[in-house]
C-alpha cells in the first residue's frame, strides 16, 4: 500500500482546485466579456472642450461621423468650452465609466493645464485614460497679406524693431499655438503680446479682421491662406507640411528645434472597461487609416496619428516635460 504523505495530499489538493478556481474565474468574466462584445448598447457622447469651429471641433465631427456607422448607434458631438478646456475635460471625468462618455481633446489637457491650473477641480491623469489619438496637428506661423514681412527672418527683424507693439491670438492660455507663441519669442529673442480667446475659432476672426498681428494656426485658417487672405511665413513642427511643401519650418529659418505639434484624441472617465478601450482604440485607428479622413485632416494641416492608448499617453507625458520648464519660467497661468 503507498504511503500518503502530507505533501502528496496537498499535491492532489491542489490539482483539484486548479480547475475549479480557473472555473470561477471563466464564470465572473463571462458577464464583462458578453457586455463589452454588446458595447455600444445607447449612443455615445464625445464632450469636445473647446467651441464650435476650432481644430479639436472639426477633428471630432470628422471621426464620430464614420465611427458611428462601425459601432451601430448614434455618436453624439457636443461642446463645452472654457477654462482652458477643463470645464469639459472635468464632465468626462465625472462621467460614468461606461464608454458612453468621452472626451476630444488636445493632448494639453494631460501634459499641460495641470501646470497651469494649480486649482484643477479633478487630475487629468488619474480621473482620465487616454483612448486613441486622432491627429497631430501642425501650427502654422500666419500673418494678414498686407503685414510688412516676407520671411520670418524679416517678421522677426520687424518685432525687434517693434518691441511689445505685435500682438498674438491663441485659444486660451496654456492652449499649445499659445505656448508656440512663447516658444517663440523665447527662441527669437522678440517681445509680443499674447491675447487669449476662447478658441481657435475667434482668433482667427480677430487675425482676419486685423485686431491681431499674427497667430500660431493649429490648422483652421489654411483655407483663408489658400483663398490669399492670410500669409502664411513657416511651420512650427519639425518637418515641413505635405500641405505646403514650400513653406519652410521655423527651424529652418534659424530657429533650430523649435517643435509645437500638436495631438488631438479621445479620452474616456478612468476605470472604463479596458475591452471598450481596445474597441473603440481599434475602430478610430480604421478610421484614421481611411482616404476619406485623411482628405479631411489635410485640409486643416493635420495627419492622422494611429496608436495605442498607450503610446498617446506616453506622447501627453513627454509633452508635459518638454513644456514643464518654459510654463514655470514664463509663469503662465490659465485663465
């Protein structure tokens, strides 16, 4: 007869539990499985922070489109602007994580108002995850046609002459085509005035109508240069655009490194389903990779960005170091 120790019993002990926990474990992740595979069951909502019009707006508008038609029920768009895009940023955050509410941003929500608003009524990186990045977007160094410069080798020369008289628009402090701005006087040795808006949208209705000097585009006043009523003098990114492949970077003319794209994307309320993530990752990448909005995105001076959730975060964390230093120097604070 053999003799059953105590380790050989723990050995049988064991064995038999292995598949009932693995049996348990099926059981509890069958209802997540079945109700991430029937997501969406409702519309959806996208909360874009910033007005109608603006660069994050028709990003969005340009996504949802086809994104409903991929998940089989509505996506609704709407705007909630101001504070530097938190009082929309903050909505989501508050919302059910579900996957039925989700954020279109700048990465700057992440990587950039956390430095400028001290204040912030929640934390964008642990009451947000990211989802998908949906462009990146250059800024476009613009003028009206009638400004007394050529090159920015000569709108430089003309600040320096006219020191504190240049004013810049932006859409709101903090906001990436403002800290373009500052990136350039910084590197350009110049002195200008920066005026805030509440999007992208009315500065450049300012810049049209000559309220104000000049204006670090993310990409909504392409078609005033197409139409010849605005300037355009370089490209803030660190490659020229596809769009106007004569146009020179700003490190190209002398500026060496000067980098201010900008990524768009989605975000959802922290602790959403990481199956909805992947979905809804996976349905905007197919998006991204279409004729159709890659025609779109061109038109506002964008190229589609496709990533994971975790590369676009990385991106927001990189961001948030490579601007850390300049917003602590100028001392910019949101609005």
């Amino acid at each position: 007869m053999p003799i059953r120790t105590p380790i050989s019993r723990s050995k049988r002990a064991l064995a038999g539990a292995v598949p009932r926990l693995l049996a348990m474990l099926l059981v509890a992740s069958a209802p997540l499985a079945a109700w991430a595979q029937a997501y969406p069951a409702k519309p959806v909502k996208v909360i874009v922070n910033f007005p109608p019009g603006g660069a994050a707006d028709q990003i969005a508008r340009a996504v949802t489109l086809p994104l409903q038609e991929a998940l089989g029920q509505p996506v609704v768009v709407e705007n909630r602007a101001g504070a530097g895009g938190n009082i929309g940023g903050e909505a989501v955050a508050r919302a059910a994580p579900d996957g039925y509410t989700l954020l279109m941003s700048s990465g700057g929500m992440v990587s950039i108002n956390p430095a400028i608003y001290p204040k912030m009524a929640f934390d964008p990186a642990k009451d947000l995850v990211p989802v998908a990045a949906a462009a990146r977007v250059l800024v476009f160094l613009e003028v009206k046609p009638d400004f007394p410069a050529r090159t920015v080798q000569e709108f430089i020369a003309h600040a320096k002459a006219h020191p504190g008289k240049l004013s810049y628009g932006s859409p709101g402090n903090g906001s990436s085509p403002h800290l373009a701005g500052e990136l350039f006087r910084e590197m350009a040795g110049v002195d200008t005035v920066h005026v805030p808006y509440k999007g992208a949208a009315p500065a450049m209705q300012d810049l049209l109508g000559g309220q104000i000097d000049f204006m670090f585009d993310p990409g909504i006043g392409l078609t005033h240069v197409r139409a010849g009523k605005l300037k355009l003098l370089a490209v803030g990114s660190p490659q020229r655009s596809s769009v106007f492949p004569d146009v020179p970077t700003l490190s190209e003319a002398g500026l060496r490194g000067f980098d201010a794209d900008t990524y768009f994307g989605f975000y959802a309320p922290a602790g959403v389903p990481a199956e909805v993530v992947a979905r809804l990752n996976r349905e905007i990448n197919k998006i991204l990779a279409t004729p159709a909005y890659r025609e779109r995105l061109s038109s506002l001076g964008g190229e589609p960005a496709p990533m994971t959730p975790q590369a676009f975060g990385a991106k927001a964390h990189d961001d948030a170091e490579r601007f850390g230093k300049l917003i602590k120097e100028r001392g910019i604070r949101g609005d």
